[in-house]
C-alpha cells in the first residue's frame, strides 16, 4: 500500500495493532498454561479476555472505516512472542519463570501501549471522536494490565523466585 496521507498511515497502523492482537490471542493460551503462580495464570486469562476484546474494537473500527484489518504482520509482536516462547522452553524453576513472563508480559504491554497511544493521536488528528474513545479505552486498559503485573511482580512473584 502507498502511504499518501495520514488516513493511509492510520490504517496500516491500525492493521498492525490487529495483527499484534491476533498474535496474542493464539499465545496468551500458551502463556497461562506455563504459569505457575495462580495469580498470574489468573492474570493472564483476564488479559486474554482483553485482548479478545481489543481485537474486536478493532474490527468495529475497520467497519467504520470500510476497510478489512488484514493483509500486514506485525512483526514487532512476532519477536516479543519469539522471546516469550524462548523463555517458556528454558529448564527454569517455575517462580522464576514467572518472574519472566511477567517481564516478556511487560514488554508486550508497553508495546501495545505505544501503538494504541499513537493510533488514538492520528484518530484524533483525523477528527475520528469515535474511534478515539474506542482507542483511549484499550490503551487505559493496557496501562492498567502493566500496573497489575507490575505490582505482581513486586509483591508476589518476584519475591518467590528470589528464595
């Protein structure tokens, strides 16, 4: 596709958050499963649900715009999962594991924070009111996953596999 205007790039920005999306939803599965710590498999079958969620809004989105959300990969979300994946086959002890889901998980969230942040600021730009409260939603709700897991981290998960 030809980038001629900031619609153009909106779109292609958005067809990668989908993409990114997508991803995740065939991962976050995996993800709960190599958990130990039952607060994080809970944690992350909640984000699961958000995700699906996301990918849906994005959806409504593409309908508005008349377009279809597929035909591009985010490949920025292909190496955060590649990553993820690399660390659930290590020989590691299971808090400690944890410890790193959590931080692949953060990685993923400040992804997703990035793009949702600067696919709301071109919706805005575009005078898409819509889609900019769609946006400012799924963004306030990756900022409240990475405060979560953060605070897992601090006060559970990570003190377990310091021991």
């Amino acid at each position: 596709m030809k980038l001629e205007s900031l619609q153009d790039l909106y779109i292609e920005h958005l067809k990668d958050l989908y993409s990114a999306e997508t991803q995740l939803v065939k991962a976050l599965p995996k993800v709960e499963k190599a958990a130990s710590s039952e607060k994080l498999k809970a944690a992350v079958h909640k984000h699961l649900g958000q995700t699906q969620e996301h990918v849906r809004r994005l959806e409504d989105i593409f309908s508005t715009l008349k377009t279809k959300p597929t035909g591009k990969t985010c490949k920025g979300m292909e190496g955060l999962i590649s990553e993820a994946d690399e660390l659930l086959k290590e020989d590691a002890d299971p808090d400690v594991r944890d410890a790193g889901i959590i931080a692949a998980a953060q990685k993923v969230e400040h992804y997703e924070i990035s793009g949702y942040g600067t696919a709301r600021t071109f919706a805005q730009a575009l005078g898409d009111d819509k889609a900019v409260q769609t946006l400012q939603k799924t963004l306030d709700e990756e900022a409240q996953t990475d405060e979560d897991l953060s605070r897992l981290a601090e006060f559970s998960v990570n003190v377990k596999a310091m021991q």
